[in-house]
C-alpha cells in the first residue's frame, strides 16, 4: 500500500519539476562544471552568460553563386582550419554607487575539456569601455574561435577574472547544436 503511493509522490514531483524547470535544466545540472554558477559578482559588479551559439561563417564558393566569390582564406579575421566560431552574449552590471574598471575583452576566457583547454576572445563587441557607470549594465557578444568538438565532447564554462579574483560561469549551450564540420582554407 505504502510502495503505490510514493510511485504516485515521486511521479507528480518529477512532473511538476519539469514543468518548472524544464527537462534540459533537470538533466543540464549533472553536466555543470566544478564550481560554476549563473551569476557571479565580484567588486560590485555583477556578470551573467545569457546566450551561446555558433556564428555562421560559411561562404558560397558553388560556380553559379551571385557576386563575387572570395576564398575564405583571403578573408581576414575567418576562423582558421576547421575552427568555428562561437558568439557567447555577457551582461554586466555595476550594483554599487561607485564607476568600476571593465575590461570584458581581457576578462573572460573560455575553458572546456578535462584538462580545461582556454581560448581567449577573438574579439568582442563591447568596445573600448574602460569603465562601467553606477547602477548601469553593459551587453556586448564575445567571439571565441575553437573546434567545435571541443564543446560536444566535454564540459565547458566561462572564466572571469577581474580584480585578482576568478569565478566560474555556466554556458548556456541547451539546445545549440555544433555546426557542419568544414574548413575555412579551402
């Protein structure tokens, strides 16, 4: 009698916890790597990753493509080899009543694998924004080029060091699926 009524217990709480959350957050949390959360804050200032996906940097090199086709080789600042590249949206926010020292471009670095490979930005588009005002926010793209079995194949996070101190972030990467293996070269 007592073994039917806790099957009907922990089926109704699995169910109302996907509702809630969502099956890919329920299965997304044994994923999540060492010590890394969705919001960190350090100096009064407060960063979150809000999205992550794979830019689409393909070419049309067919014989019957309009205008004119260039190697992608010959284009400056494509991703090298089969590298691709992947746009990761942060938010920043300055909680205190003071301006605070920001360098997005040279504070974030993204790791994956066991061994905890880094790649810097290849570049951002948070500009040259040395400082972040009192109780303002900044949103701006940061571009990482690496192979994308790199982030299919193992655990991956955001570092962000600012001020001496390092937190881990989470990527938000549910439902983003790795692109067509190609290379850039050809």
């Amino acid at each position: 009698m007592l073994l039917p009524r806790l099957r009907t217990v922990i089926i109704v709480v699995a169910a109302s916890a996907v509702a809630t959350f969502g099956v890919a957050h329920l299965v997304a949390a044994s994923d999540t790597p060492s010590g890394a959360t969705d919001l960190a804050t350090m100096d009064n200032l407060t960063a979150r990753v809000a999205t992550a996906g794979w830019t689409n940097m393909d070419h049309d090199m067919d014989s019957d493509a309009t205008g004119y086709q260039m190697p992608p080789a010959m284009m400056p600042g494509m991703p090298e080899g089969s590298d691709e590249r992947l746009a990761i949206s942060v938010t920043v926010v300055n909680t205190s009543e003071d301006t605070r020292l920001l360098s997005p471009g040279e504070e974030f670095a993204l790791h994956a694998g066991k061994e905890g490979k880094q790649w810097r930005p290849h570049s951002d588009t948070f500009g040259d924004l040395p400082r972040l005002a009192p109780h303002n926010a900044v949103t701006g793209m940061l571009y990482f080029d690496l192979p994308a079995a790199a982030l299919t194949e193992s655990l991956a996070w955001i570092d962000w060091t600012h001020g001496g101190t390092t937190s881990r972030l989470t990527i938000p990467m549910d439902g983003v699926s790795a692109p067509e293996a190609h290379s850039h070269n050809s």
